[in-house]
C-alpha cells in the first residue's frame, strides 16, 4: 500500500511541476491581439452608419467594437508588462514603477489609435 502511496505522490509532483512557456509565446500573443485589433477596426471601418437606424444590424460592430477593444486592450497591457518586466526596485520603487506603466499604457494606447 505504501509503494503505490509513494508512486502516486510521485506521479502527482511530476504532474505539477512548473512548465516553463515557449520563449516567442509573447511574440506570438502580441501578433494575434494585433491582427484581432487591426480586423475590429477594419469591421468599424466598413460598417455604415445609416445601417444604425435597424437593431438587427448592430451584431457584428458591436462584436467587433467588444472585441477588438478587449484585444487592443490586452495589447497595451502585454506591451506595458513586457517593458516593465526588466526593471527591479522593490517597494522604494514601486511609485516609479506605477508613474512607468502609466506613461507607457498612455504610448500604447496612442499607438494603437494612431495618434503617434
């Protein structure tokens, strides 16, 4: 009984071992959250206003406003981690860290609107 005790133990240390990501997994999420921004916007884009007067119509931009928002947004956020990931400092820290994410969320969100 203690042997298949201990084999499971082991099998459930072994199962929950940390996994490490793939090291362009970042590289990969940035890519997709973009071509979903630039399709939402493309979507916005082509949809006419006039259509706005019938309910029925308002699926598909508002899927893609809803989305393409919750994709540019994790974009900002990605971006915003990815610079603020290399810097250390603690606690003493902590408010340049805050002021640096807020700035570079500020950049991102330009970018991201074209407002460069």
């Amino acid at each position: 009984m203690s042997e298949a005790l201990g084999n499971f133990e082991g099998l459930l240390r072994e199962a929950l071992a940390p996994v490490e990501p793939p090291e362009d997994l970042a590289l990969r999420l940035e890519s997709t959250l973009e071509s979903i921004t630039e399709m939402a916007a493309d979507e916005l884009q082509e949809w006419e206003l006039s259509a706005m007067r019938d309910p029925r119509n308002w699926a598909r931009p508002a899927t893609a406003l809803v989305v393409g928002g919750g994709a540019g947004v994790a974009l900002v956020l990605l971006r915003s981690r990815r610079r603020a990931h290399g810097s250390s400092g603690g606690l003493s820290g902590a408010r340049e860290s805050a002021e640096r994410t807020v700035r570079d969320l500020g950049r991102e969100t330009r970018k991201l609107l074209g407002n460069h």
